[in-house]
C-alpha cells in the first residue's frame, strides 16, 4: 500500500468536500453578518437547490452550466422575498429570528417531502470517466465540482471587493452602525445579504447534487458542517470561513483514511470544542465584526 499515494488522494478529496463547505459557510456569514441571525434553514436552502439542479439537468435537459446560473438566481429572488416578507420584522433580534428560521426550515422539508416523497433521486453525473494526476485517479466530475465552485467564489469576491453594492455589503458585516453613519442605507443590505446567502446554499447543494443522492432530508449535514465551519472561522468573518472550511475539509478526509467515520466526526467536535475554550472569536479573530 502506497501511503503516499493515498494521502495525495485524501487531500484532493478533502479540497473538493472543503470548498463546498466553504460555499455553504459563506452564505451562512453572510446572513449572520448582516442580520445577526443564526439560519437554522440553511440547509434547506442546500436541499431546494440540489432538487432544482436535478429537476433542470435530469428532468428539463439543460446543460448543468445553466441549471446553476438559475438555481442561483432563482434561490436569490426567494432569499429576498422571503427576507422581506418574513424576516424583516426579526432583523438584529437573534433569538425570535431563530426560531423564526426553524419554523422556516420545518416548513420547506415537509414541502419537500409533500412534493418529491422521501425516497432518494439520482441525479446523472456531469461528466464521465476519471483523470489521473501521476498516480492519483480523480473522477472527472470532481474536477468539474471544483472548478464551478471555484468560479462561484472568485465572482463572489470580485462582487463583495469591486462592486459598489459589495462593498457597502461588507461595510453592513463589518459594523452595521458605523455604516449607518456613513450614509449606507443598511436596510436595503439586508434582503440582498439574505438572498446572496440563499443563492451560495443553493448553488452548494447543486454542486453536490451528482456525486450524492438528493432527498428532503440531504440538507441537514451539510448545516452542521456550515455551522461548525463558522465557529471555527468566527462568526461573521468571510476570510475566517474560508480559511476553516478548507480546514475541515482536509481534517475530515484525513481522519476518515486512518478512523472510523464516527471516531473522525467526534475529532472534529473535540476540534470545535477546544476552538471555543482556547480561541472562542474563531481562526482569524474576527468573532463580533
């Protein structure tokens, strides 16, 4: 056995799990910055749009490009409508916006199971057969996961860095009344911030949506994951996120080639855990911004 090789392996896999980790934590941050909310419906979110992607690719026959570029912009329109409709009256007010989102993420599941059932879907892959690296084989699908995630975080950063909008998006994050004062018009940020976190949870479970089955219920690791990623990044910070999300990808790959699936998960709580004794603002300190 060439351990080399496998942990190559193992690296790879670790990259391609953390960057739709990252996907998922982003949103997350994002509506937590912005609104102080915890979104206990993200993984819902993460549900709806691994069935769009299913519906459009293996239902409508459209290319998989396109089902992402409407998957995204339809999760969007219903961020913002269902912050505005919904979630304005528990802006900045943690705990009724809590359980706000948990009646929200009830709802949309037995939705789900109202209108797909229970059984899992199998969605086509993207692309056959595998490409080799040297020694290591990666399923070619896996490559094309990486590369749409990878274009949804580089538009992300250049929107959140270079566009005007972005910019008074993350000054909303940073300091909500110190972006009041200078002018920003704060409410406006909120839909848009909530939408934005929709769309990366939605876009996260379309990407997903080929190498795993889709069902109501396939949302809620992927939340537990989003979730322990922003503590381990720090509540509110996009760069803390990014950083952990990559982290846990790695850890989880690792840890499952030498343990047990469930001796590698309480690693990962025995991680989080020692996170907020010795650190509790997260990786990058950036817990209250």
């Amino acid at each position: 056995m060439d351990w080399s090789i496998l942990l190559a392996q193992a690296t790879v896999n670790g990259m391609v799990v953390g960057l739709l980790y990252l996907l998922m934590a982003v949103g997350f941050t994002l509506v937590f910055g912005v609104m102080r909310i915890v979104n206990f419906a993200h993984g819902e979110f993460y549900m709806l749009g691994a069935f769009a992607a299913y519906f459009l690719t293996a239902q409508a026959d459209l290319p998989f490009l396109l089902s992402l570029a409407v998957t995204f912009t339809g999760a969007v329109v219903l961020g913002v409508f269902l912050e505005w409709f919904i979630l304005k009256p528990f802006r900045h007010d943690e705990l009724n916006g809590m359980i706000a989102t948990i009646g929200m993420a009830m709802i949309l599941q037995n939705l789900a199971l109202m209108f797909f059932g229970p059984d899992p879907h199998s969605m086509p892959t993207i692309v056959r057969g595998v490409t080799r690296l040297g020694s290591i084989v990666i399923p070619t699908s896996r490559l094309y996961v990486v590369g749409f995630a990878l274009v949804v975080l580089v538009l992300l950063y250049v929107f959140l860095k270079h566009s005007r909008a972005g910019r008074a998006l993350r000054a909303v994050v940073e300091d909500f009344e110190i972006a009041s004062i200078q002018g920003i018009r704060s409410r406006i940020y909120y839909p848009l911030g909530f939408g934005l976190g929709v769309g990366l949870a939605a876009v996260a479970g379309a990407l997903m949506a080929p190498l795993f089955s889709v069902s109501p219920f396939v949302g809620s690791a992927p939340l537990l994951k989003a979730f322990i990623v922003v503590i381990l990044g720090g509540l509110g910070s996009i760069p803390g996120a990014a950083v952990a999300g990559m982290t846990l990808g790695l850890v989880e790959s690792y840890s499952s080639l030498f343990l047990s699936t469930s001796t590698a998960d309480m690693l990962i709580f025995v991680l989080v855990i020692m996170m907020l004794v010795f650190r509790p603002r997260g990786i990058l300190g950036q817990g209250e911004a």
